[in-house]
C-alpha cells in the first residue's frame, strides 16, 4: 500500500491515478492525518510533497520515528539541485519532481523494491 501525502487534491487524485495499477494508494492532506494512518496501517512507501503547508521534513522525521523502515520520497516542484544534498541529511529515499507523470510508478516502486521487497 502507498500513502501519498499533498495538501492539493488534484495533485493526490493524479498520484493516485499514475501509482494505482498494481497497488492500494490512500492519500492525505496533511501530516497529522498522514501520521495517524502510518500509526494505523501498513505501507510500502511514502511520497511526501516538501511544499506542504505543514513542516514536511518534521512531518518525515515523525514517519521514520513511527516506522524506522519505512521509505520516504521527496516530492517538489522546487529546483532539484538543493534537494539531493537536504534528502541525504533526512532519510529520504529518492526525490520525484512535479508535476506527477508516468516516471513516478517506476520511480516508486523501485523504492518500495529496495527497502521492504514488497
């Protein structure tokens, strides 16, 4: 399962569609309800937006405090060349861009692949 976490609908109704082939992908809008689902449920991978109006790298912070194992992606439409060396410090997994295209399945699941082998 795949929890992708924006607080724009119409990017998590994109996500959903571009990740939701293969597997189960729930979203939220925030980092409160994206931490009371990791509490709840069981997922592969999380791909956080960094633009999030809430803290996003506290937000990434509490995800690996509820589940050390649990792979986070970096989502953002910033400019990718601060990004890469930020992620490294947070235990971010890969950095996506926006807007959401076709990539990202592949993207995601070679994530979800490589630390859970889900």
């Amino acid at each position: 399962m795949i929890l992708v976490v924006d607080h724009d609908p119409e990017v998590l109704d994109q996500a959903r569609e571009v990740l939701n082939h293969d597997r189960r992908v729930l979203a939220a809008s925030n980092a409160e309800q994206a931490l009371a689902m990791v509490r709840r449920l069981t997922f592969s991978v999380v791909p956080v937006d960094l633009e999030l109006p809430d803290d996003a790298f506290a937000l990434i912070r509490n995800l690996h405090e509820a589940d050390p194992d649990l792979p986070v992606i970096a989502v953002t439409a910033a400019v990718k060349g601060a990004v890469p060396v930020t992620t490294k410090t947070t235990g971010i997994a890969e950095f996506l861009p926006k807007p959401i295209s076709p990539a990202w399945k592949p993207a995601v699941e070679r994530v979800r692949g490589s630390k859970r082998g889900v």
